[in-house]
C-alpha cells in the first residue's frame, strides 16, 4: 500500500545558486524578480534560485529524490531576514515571482515539468531565507488569496562580489493528515504488525513527500502519533513522532495479550490539525454464566455426542446433576441417579457417558436427562474418574483410588487392568495412534494402552515432577499434558517428552484441548486461560468472572468453553472464551 500512495505525490525541493541556474533541462534565461522591497542597505549580491516545477507523478514504486516542488505550484516568495534577527521581524528583501506555465521566469516553456529562474538581491552577510511555494502566481507582488504548499528556512552567509551557492530543500506544509489502516480489526489473542500509511496533505490535497514537513516559516513540524485507548500497552508503534514521511510506512505491532476486547483510535497531530482513525482489539472475550444450584461445583465438560447438537455438557459434583448449557449462556441441570460425577463423555450410542465417583458407577444419560443406564466396574471404592470413547468401540475409563484403567462395551460389560502400585490414573483420551492416552498423577508419567492387545506402555515425564491431570490430543499429532505444579508437556507417540513452564506463578495447570485456532488452550486452577503454540509459546488471559477453573475443552462453535468457580461469590459456573 505504501508504494501505491508514493506513487501519487510529488517531491518538494529547490536549489538556490548564485550567478548561475540549475535544475533539470535546459534553464531559461534568468530574469529578475519583482517585488524587491525595502531597499537593501549595505553591499549586496545577486542570488539565483532555479525551480523544477514536476509533471503529476505517474504510477511508480520508486521513491523520486526531493528535486521538486509540488507540480501545481505558480509562485515562489523569498523573505529575506538577518540571522541575528532571530524573531523574523525586520524584513531586509522580499521577492514575489509568478513561475506559473508560460511565465517568463520560467522561459515561456508551458505546462510540466519545466524549470524557472528566480533572481533577487540578498545582504551581504549572515542572512536568513525564507522560501515559500505558493499555488497561484502573485498578484502585485502579492499572494493574497493563494494557498501556500511549501516552505524553507535557510541560514547563509552570502559574500559579496563573490559566486555565492545556497542549497535548499523546500519541505511540505501540513494542512490535512490522513491515516490508513489494512486491518482495522485486530485478532485479540494472536500477536501481529502491520505497515500503516501516515500521510501529511498540503493546502491543495497533495500527499507532501519530502525531507520533512515543515510549518509556514520553514521549522520542522513533526506528526505525533498516539493512541487514545491502548489497555494495557498492548499496541505499539515503530515511531511516535513523523519528522518526514516514511518510504516504508510505521510499523503497527499488537502483542496478542489484550484481557479483553476493547476499541482504540490512532491519533496523529501537528499544532491544531488532528486526524484519527479506529480500530478494534476483537478479543479476547470472556462470559460467565452461574448455575442455577447452590452449592455448585462444575467439573467435566465435553461437546454433544450429536452432531447437529450445539450445546455443552457438564457435571456438577456438589449437587449431583448433569448440566445442559446452550450457545448463548441459558443453563439446565438434571438430577442423576448417581453421586459425585466427575467424567463426562460423548458414547457410541448417542448418549452421555458420566463416572460417578461417590456412587462407584457409570451412568449414561440421554442429552435431555434422561436416565439410561448405570452399572458398577469389578471393584469398589475405585474413584472413577475421566472416561473417553476408544478407537475399539468401548468405553474407557480410569480409576484413581484403584490405579486401574477400564472400558464398558456398549452392552454395559465392564474389564479393568492394574497400572501397578503407586498409580493414580486421573484423566484419558484416544490418542492418534489409535492407542489410550492416560496422564498418572501417582507416578508423574503417562501410559498408552493398546485397546487390542491391552498391553500399556508408560512414559515418564521427567523433571521437574508434574503431577499431570488433563490430556489431550494437538493439531501436530502429539499429545499434551496439562501438570499442576505449572508446566504443560508434548509427548510424542513414541515418548519423547518436551516439558515448557507455565510463566505464572501458582498456575495450576489442570484441563487441555485443542482450539479451533491451531493452539493448545489450559485451564488454571488459579482462575487463569492459557494458550500454548506447536513450538511451546504461552500467553496467559484472565478471565475477571472466575477465582479458579476446573476443565476445558472446544466447542462447536470456536470457542473454549470451560467449568469453574466464579468470583467473588465462589459460586459454580461455566464460562466461555472467544477470540
């Protein structure tokens, strides 16, 4: 975009040369100026000042060097001043001259480009030039009614008798600004920059591209850049103040770590003239929803084992139900047959599968509520936990109090299997090698089990000891454990472990899932979401609604749904998170 607008504008300079005229092409014959007033006292010296007016610039991606002034210019006034008159205020010369097409300062020649010749008388001495361009030629030696475009202050020494040369670089003045911004609306949990185009405009409308913009007396006047809102500083800007333009544009960069949606306007001002434009930070966003029982405490949440079903399921410990949460935050709890459930899980048969950990059973209940069936695994007292459909068909299942793993058939047989003494298997899930996947947080590893041959191999997860409850499968084809001393681990298929620290302290790792946006996402104990990337990048958001969450997982509509309990009431509730 950058080298679109370059190539719409035209350059601003001048030379000053004395004796002689310069430029591009052939100079015309050198006339001199009218409108020299006062009358110069002390010795004096003729001065040449040689003007490229440019054609309109065509389509170009190369930046032309600063040679010319605006292609609508028709006029060029010099004041001349002493140096030591530091406040401008004693005039010693002023030059008007008509450099418009045709004119004779510029040689009869016609239309664009062409160069003209200015002649004027200047103090010997330490003399001070203003230059100013102007779009209209003077009238009496006046340019009443013209706008001016450009201006320059020079500071000289000028020797009389002597080939005097003065350089100068006539900057543009800022009348208008203008700001253009690609993506206006910024992904709020993925960090990014963009190139933003920061134009000045001249009284005329013309994108100024010179060395600097400059006010009517030829002082640099920088564009200051600043943002109205930046919650958090999480917006930043390559520069804050534009002394020229930039060939490359200003570099816009969003850390990806806003708390929450919010809406900002990039403001850019010289004196008086302000221009703005806005933009959105859409997320991410975060939303509560209470539960309707008192005491709550929600636990396992999973998708619908419906396709065309949008809604969330849930457990609710504290008060033994099944709760049913829509899409927009409408809750519904249904009491079941068991106590304390924990797990949940789509079935093979379109039911919900639950483990009731206090009843020591699990139960499958209809979307609606209603019961189905329950039965008990071979032991008592086991502590059922997580529960997950296996690429056989079945059911799987752990035991935390047993350290076994199990699985039901769709007919309700239930077979268990010792992981040994020590184990604590906690959470499960059908890994993509067609094996289970069981994080164990008795013996810091986890074990991956053939569902054909039930044969369980284990994989430590090394220092420091995670204590890992969630798991889950990533959008790479590994596994990623969720440890609650703070550390999030990959495990490859073949058990290569890469552990990365949660950067908060207390964190609390405790559920994990893929996201929709190609990220691990992890609940916190502490009350916080955090975010993973393939190569182990974290960045954590705070939900402000929630002192601390239970599980996580992707629902059908892109969004991260998650249980927890809510502040400050400490009431349970599920929440949702979209980006």
């Amino acid at each position: 975009m950058m080298k679109r607008f370059i190539s719409l504008v035209a350059v601003v300079a001048a030379s000053i040369l004395s004796a002689c005229g310069g430029g591009s092409g052939a100079s015309p014959t050198p006339v001199l100026s009218s409108g020299t007033t006062p009358s110069l006292h002390g010795s004096s010296a003729r001065v040449t000042l040689s003007v490229a007016v440019p054609a309109s610039p065509k389509t170009s991606s190369i930046r032309r060097r600063t040679k010319f002034v605006a292609p609508n210019t028709a006029g060029i006034l010099v004041n001349t001043y002493a140096q030591s008159d530091t406040s401008h205020a004693h005039l010693l010369a002023s030059t008007a001259t008509d450099i418009s097409s045709g004119s004779a300062a510029c040689g009869g020649q016609s239309g664009t480009p062409r160069t003209c010749t200015i002649i004027f008388d200047a103090v010997a001495g330490a003399d001070t030039f203003i230059i100013s361009s102007y779009d209209a030629a003077p009238v009496n030696n006046s340019f009443s009614g013209a706008k001016q475009l450009g201006a320059a202050l020079v500071n000289q020494t000028i020797s009389s008798g002597s080939a005097n040369t003065v350089g100068v670089t006539i900057g543009g003045i800022i009348a208008s600004i203008t700001i253009a911004i690609p993506k206006p609306n910024i992904h709020g949990t993925a960090a990014s920059s963009q190139t933003i185009e920061v134009n000045g405009l001249d009284a005329d409308g013309n994108v100024i591209l010179t060395d600097g913009y400059v006010d009517a007396n030829g002082n640099p006047t920088p564009i200051q850049l600043d943002f109205v809102v930046n919650t958090g500083n999480v917006l930043s800007l390559s520069t804050s103040s534009l002394a020229a333009p930039s060939a490359s544009g200003v570099q816009l960069t969003y850390n990806g770590q806003a708390a929450a949606a919010f809406s900002t306007a990039l403001q850019a001002n010289v004196g008086t003239i302000q221009a703005g434009t806005s933009m959105l930070v859409m997320g991410p966003v975060f939303t509560a929803w209470q539960t309707q029982a008192s005491p709550s405490l929600p636990e396992g949440i999973t998708t619908s084992p419906v396709s065309s079903d949008p809604n969330l399921y849930f457990t609710d410990q504290s008060t033994n139900s099944l709760g049913v949460v829509t899409p927009i935050g409408t809750i519904t709890e249904y009491l079941l047959v068991g106590t304390q459930p924990r797990g949940i899980a789509p079935g093979p048969d379109g039911n919900l599968w639950i483990t009731d950990a206090g009843s020591n059973q699990i139960e499958i209940v209809t979307t609606t509520g209603t019961h189905v069936a329950a039965f008990n695994p071979p032991s008592a007292n086991t502590g059922l936990t997580g529960i997950t459909k296996g690429s056989d068909g079945n059911m799987w299942f752990t035991e935390l109090s047993t350290g076994n793993i199990g699985y039901a058939t769709p007919s309700h047989t239930t077979v268990e299997s010792s992981l040994g003494t020590g184990s604590q298997p906690y959470e499960i899930v059908s890994g993509p090698d067609g094996r289970l996947w069981v994080t164990d947080i008795g013996k810091n590893e986890v074990w991956a089990i053939d569902p054909t041959t039930h044969i369980a191999q284990s994989y430590p997860l090394g220092s420091p000891v995670m204590n890992p409850i969630g798991i889950a499968v990533g959008p790479d084809g590994n596994l990623w454990v969720a440890g609650v001393t703070g550390h999030i681990a990959k495990v490859t298929t073949s058990g290569t472990v890469t552990q990365y620290n949660v950067p908060s302290s207390n964190s609390q790792p405790v559920g994990i899932t893929a996201g929709a946006d190609g990220n691990m996402w992890f609940s916190e104990g502490s009350g916080r979401i955090g975010r993973i990337t393939t190569s182990g990048v974290i960045t954590e958001y705070t939900p402000t609604s929630f002192s601390g969450l239970n599980f996580i997982v992707s629902g059908s509509d892109g969004a991260l749904w998650f249980s927890g309990v809510t502040s400050p009431s400490n009431a349970g509730g599920i929440g949702r998170f979209q980006w």
